[in-house]
C-alpha cells in the first residue's frame, strides 16, 4: 500500500512542480528589448546559431565580442543538438546572423521548453533519487520525503534564474546531485563521470571541485591504501574528460584535413596558454588544430581578464570596494590574492572531508566549500549563490532536515539568497514571480515572513533553537523586509544611486559569511573530529596521571 501510494504522490509532486516551473516562464526574460547585446536568453540562442552554422573547430573563435561561446563543450554539444531540433520548426529562429535579437513569441515558448525538459532529464531524476537514498539511509518516512522533495524541487532562486531569468543551471547541478547519488551508493566510479560532466558543462561545478577531490583522495589513502582504486578514479576521470573534448578535438583535426581552420595569425592572436609556452608549434603540425582547441577553450573558459567580480555581488571583493576602490592594484596582483584567500577559506573543510571520508559529510564539505569560493574567489556572479544552496537544501531530505533547527538555518539561507538576486531580477521585469515562489517557499517549510511558528511557536520551545540563533536569524529578515520597503518607496539619493544594491551587497555578504561559518561547524561537529580529539586529550591526560601516581 505504501509502494502504491509513492506511485501516486511522486507523479503528483512532478506535475506540479512542473507547473509553477512552466508558469514562471510566461513572464519576461535576461535582455527582453534591451539591444543591442539583449541578455542571457540571446547569448543560448546565439549559441545555439553558432553551433549548428559554423565547423566545430570555429566554435570557440566566431565574433567573440558579440556572446561568443565561454561554457565547456558539453554546453556547445547542448546547444548543437537544441538547435538543430529548433531549426527543424523554424530555420529563422536560428539564422545565420539575421537572427541576432530574434525575440518571437513562439521562439520564446521553446527556448523555455527546452529548459523545462533539461531539467526533468537530469536535475529532476538525480534530485528524487538521491532524496529517497538519503532519506533511506536516515530512516525518514515517505511523507516527510515527499515533504523534502517539494521543497527541494521548488527552490525559488533555482526556478527563478533557469525559468525566468533564463539559464540552463539545473542541468549541471543535477549531474553534481547523480554524482553525490553514487558517492552514497558506494559507486564512486560513476560518480567521477557525474562530476566530470558538470564541470564539462558549466565551469562553476569547480566550486565543489575541491571537495570531491579530497572525499575521493581520503577514500584511497586514509582509511587504508587503496592503489588500485586511486589509478581507476584517475584513469576514469581522466576517460570521461576525454570523452567530453574528444568531439571538439577530433572535430577541428577533421576540418584541418580538409582545410577549414579557425585561426589566422594575423587576425585572431594566439590563446594565451599556447602563446606563452616554451614551445610554440608550428602552425602546419598535424597536432596544432586539437591544442589550439583546447588553449582556446580553455582560455574562454576561465574569463581571468574580466575583472575581479561582475556586476554587484554579495562577496568578500565587492563589499571592501564599497569602501576601498580595489580597481587601483593591478589585476594580477588582485588574482593572487583572491586565490590565496579562497585557498585558504576551503582548507579546513577539504582537509576533513579527506580524513573522515564519509559520504554522507558530502552536502556539508560541498556547502562550505562553495561559500568559501563564493566569497573570496575570482570572477564571482551573483547566480552563483545556487552552488552553496544546492547542498545545503538537499539536506532537508536527510536526518533531521525537517527539524527545527536544520529547517531554520536552510530556510534562512535559501531566502538570503534569493533576495540578493532581486536586483538582477528586477531588471528582468520578474518582481511577481520573485515574490509569489519566494512567499510560497517560505509557506510550506513555515518560514518567515509567512509565519513565525519557527521562532516563536511550538517548535520554537523544544529548545532546538538558541536564542542567539533566533536573533539573528530575524534579524536579518527583519531587514529583508525593510529593505524591500525602503526599495521600493524611498527613492536613493542622486549622488548615490546604488544605495539600495550597494545595501543588498553589504547585507548579503554578512549572511553568507555566516552561513559559511555554520557549514563548516556542522562539517567539524559531524565528522567526529571533536570527539576524536577530546578522547585522546583526556586519554593522554589519564596516562600522565598514572604515571605521577
């Protein structure tokens, strides 16, 4: 009877969480009549029309000022088969440069199509599945899984930026969420493929990089030496990479065979990782067109030249520039710095992620260490808040997700987050929808503003929550809140028009900054380490007694 009911609910849940998805695309898009570069709807389009018009090996090289191609080649492989599908229902939609701009309704209708159905092929199976295996391994009931899932499905800073802004985010995150899915099944193999297709798809997968390496390192040689298994991850990882570039790589050395080459040194310069060797190759080598591919994309890949971070965002460099202009150092000098700091701000939940490899301490180390990059790396985007909340909202399908305090502090994280994306959302035209999934949100997990049974009701009085946790929790929404207010109705002073995101910067990065701290304790209380090292102090205390006696 319970097998039956699933079958009923989980069809339900999918429906429905389909829908508001669906509906959140009615509304406007990134750059809607906004010419002459639009926005993030046309750079996918634009993609879309390079990949499926020009050789594979120009790809990486066509009209780079206007969206030229700066994802890995799983996203060009995407967008190939995307545009082929969509220029079978109208050639015009993805013409050769005719098409630039092309905003038509129908258009629209399947460019949102395409991100809905991405995503019920790849975030939304590796999401179910990964919440039944969690909460199996807890031992959580199908209610409070079915409970879990519709929050986790339904989380508005996701929905918000792929189904209205408009991305296609969840396709990566859902190969992170079919990597960690194998990690906790004892299937680390497969999970190296998972991860590798993330990062093959979307750079910002490197945000977690560090801590499935660590997890996978700790596995091998912590617990106890495993050779073997250490050279088939390498040797898996290193096939799936393969795999991902071989059609890029073996595409260009087939449009050189029959002459088609992307690169004039006159015209277009060498990429910098390729121009700065030791050895630079001869144009006419047969090993020249895979390794100017792989250069190339690798440079547009990893925009160094962009600046330390882009547009306003809720990050360590972008607070200390509203008081200190940090434009005035060179930007290399500011690159190092910022690596150093990220370096240092991952260190501790990488090391321990290696010495307690444990899958189920994998949502905390991916968590902190996500923040950490959020907050102290290099060319950070305000979307990228959707890596740290990824892990951390998974863990409302795990033990004691639903309780009081884990609810609290995912909940207060979640909508943090999602309202430092406001003012980018704004400039969408999406106030409405931002409004009614962020309110619908904080309704079913019982959240603030919607309620305050949290904080003040029955739950609040099984002590779950320290005081000092509830202030700051309504601290920070009580300033949501005002700051909406004052947005909205209190006009910013001429000579400082930004005020109001400058104060959306400040907050969030103070809020981020605990939830960075919150994180990385939790990881330290649940990895045992605490105990581990208390039980040898007092081990080491009670032998140096013995030997006074």
């Amino acid at each position: 009877m319970r097998s039956t009911s699933q079958w009923i609910i989980l069809p339900l849940i999918l429906m429905a969480v389909g829908l508001f998805k669906w509906v959140t695309g009615f509304w406007g898009y990134s750059g809607f009549n906004t010419p002459p570069m639009h926005g993030d709807y046309e750079a996918q389009r634009h993609w879309m029309e390079i990949t499926i018009n020009l050789p594979i090996s120009k790809w990486y090289f066509y009209d780079l000022q206007y969206w030229g191609l700066d994802y890995p080649p799983l996203t060009a492989y995407h967008s190939w088969l995307l545009g082929k599908i969509g220029s079978i229902i109208n050639p015009a939609w993805f013409a050769p440069y005719s098409s630039r701009g092309f905003e038509d309704q129908l258009l629209k209708v399947y460019m949102r199509a395409t991100v809905l159905i991405s995503e019920y092929l790849v975030y939304i199976p590796a999401a179910v599945i990964l919440n039944r295996k969690m909460g199996r391994l807890q031992g959580n009931n199908a209610w409070k899984s079915s409970v879990a899932l519709v929050a986790i499905l339904l989380q508005p800073a996701t929905i918000l930026i792929d189904h209205a802004h408009f991305q296609y985010n969840t396709v990566m995150l859902g190969f992170t969420l079919a990597s960690i899915s194998s990690m906790l099944a004892g299937r680390a193999l497969w999970g190296c493929v998972f991860f590798v297709a993330a990062l093959c798809y979307k750079q910002m997968a490197l945000y977690y990089a560090p801590t499935i390496f660590a997890y996978l390192v700790g596995t091998c040689l912590t617990t106890n030496l495993n050779i073997s298994r250490l050279l088939a991850i390498s040797l898996v990882t290193g096939l799936s990479f393969a795999i991902c570039f071989g059609p890029l790589l073996l595409g260009s050395m087939y449009d050189h065979y029959h002459g088609i080459s992307a690169f004039t040194s006159e015209e277009i310069p060498l990429p910098p990782l390729l121009a700065h060797a030791p050895i630079v190759p001869n144009e006419k080598s047969w090993y020249f067109p895979p390794l100017l591919q792989l250069t190339q994309s690798i440079h547009r890949i990893f925009p160094f030249a962009r600046g330390l971070f882009e547009d306003k965002v809720s990050n360590m460099w972008c607070a200390i520039h509203t008081f200190h202009k940090l434009n005035i150092y060179p930007l290399g000098q500011m690159q190092r710095i910022s690596t150093v700091v990220t370096i240092i701000s991952i260190l501790p939940s990488t090391m321990i992620i290696s010495l307690f490899p444990r899958a189920e301490l994998l949502p905390w180390a991916m968590a902190s260490t996500a923040w950490g990059f959020y907050l102290c790396s290099f060319q950070v985007h305000e979307k990228s808040v959707l890596l740290p909340l990824l892990p951390m909202t998974i863990l409302l399908g795990g033990d004691g997700g639903l309780g009081t305090e884990m609810r609290a502090w995912i909940g207060w994280a979640n909508m943090l987050g999602v309202w430092t994306l406001f003012p980018l959302l704004k400039r969408d035209e999406l106030r409405m929808p931002y409004a009614v999934l962020t309110l619908l949100w904080s309704f079913l997990l019982g959240l603030p503003p919607t309620s305050l049974s949290l904080y003040f009701g029955r739950q609040s009085r099984n002590g779950e929550l320290k005081v000092l946790t509830k202030m700051l929790h309504l601290g920070f929404y009580f300033l949501i809140v005002a700051w909406h207010v004052g947005e909205a109705f209190v006009p910013p002073p001429e000579d400082k028009p930004d005020l109001w995101v400058v104060l959306n910067v400040l907050i969030g990065f103070a809020g981020f900054g605990v939830c960075f701290v919150w994180c990385s304790w939790q990881l330290i209380l649940r990895s045992g380490m605490m105990e581990d090292y208390f039980g040898v102090r007092l081990r080491i205390e009670a032998a140096n007694k013995k030997k006074k006696q």
